[in-house]
C-alpha cells in the first residue's frame, strides 16, 4: 500500500486534466475537500493515513479515464483485482452478445460468464450462443430458487 504514491498520482492526473480540485471533485461524485484529503493522503485535522474506499476510487478511475488495478494495487486492495478484470471482461463480452440476449447475459453470474467467453473465444454460432445464455439464465432461476427453498427447510 502506498497512499502517497496514489494521492500524488491522483493530483497530477487531475491537473493533466487541467481540473480544479472543485470541478474534479463535481466530476467524481465526492467532496472537494474528500478529494484533497485523497491527494495528500492523509487527513490533515488528525494526520491519520486516508485509504479511499473501492467505491470511491472506482469512481476516480472512471472520471479520470485511469486503469483502476494500479489505483487499487496502491491502495492495498489486491483482493478486489482480480473481481475487477472479471467485471470489465463482462462488460466486453456483453458487447459481443446478439443485443436479444443482452439483458438475459447481464444476469449471469462469473462462472456462467466464463463459459460464455469461452464460447465466444471458440467462435461458436450466435444462435447456439444466444441459446445457452438462455438456458444458463433459467438454470440459474432454478438453483436461486432452491436455494431459497432449502434455507427454508433449514429454518
């Protein structure tokens, strides 16, 4: 973890951007005054260390158009990594998805995404693809619904 790296990386990308540190915090979502404590990575009113939320630092990372893995890495989350490549390779993928099929892909889960990309990385039919998703998302409906149903038994 290293918070100063981050801040100092977050402040010159800001002024890269040629941002005030009011419009970038308007851009982000958070306060300006969050968003220097960020910058200089520590709160100034007790001098403790500020470690910026996931949340918050994804938000940076879309606002200012930053790979969010480097953010997290300085930030001491590397637990949340891997999660992260996975979610943008959803979101790629999604986008290879007949758009009929769209919303039934969204609600699948990692695993079932998985299976998904290895079809498409064999170049398998839309049609078939289009199929499977389908199925998975009824699978998926089922098991929610055992799942539902045991935690009742259990009860």
């Amino acid at each position: 973890m290293n918070l100063i790296k981050l801040g100092n990386i977050l402040k010159n990308r800001r002024l890269e951007l040629k941002l005030s540190l009011r419009k970038a915090a308007e851009l982000i979502g958070i306060s300006h005054n969050y968003l220097s404590i960020i910058e200089k990575a520590h709160d100034p009113r007790s001098n403790a260390p500020i470690k910026p939320t996931f949340e918050t630092l994804k938000l940076i990372s879309e606002a200012y158009e930053m790979n969010i893995n480097k953010l997290l890495v300085l930030a001491g989350y590397h637990e949340y990594i891997k999660s992260v490549e996975e979610i943008y390779t959803a979101q790629e993928l999604s986008k290879l998805v007949p758009e009929e099929y769209r919303e039934a892909f969204r609600k699948l889960n990692m695993k079932q995404i998985r299976f998904v990309k290895k079809m498409v990385d064999e170049d398998i039919d839309l049609e078939i693809l289009g199929n499977v998703i389908e199925k998975l998302k009824e699978l998926k409906i089922s098991l929610d619904r055992l799942e539902v149903k045991d935690k009742k038994d259990y009860k």
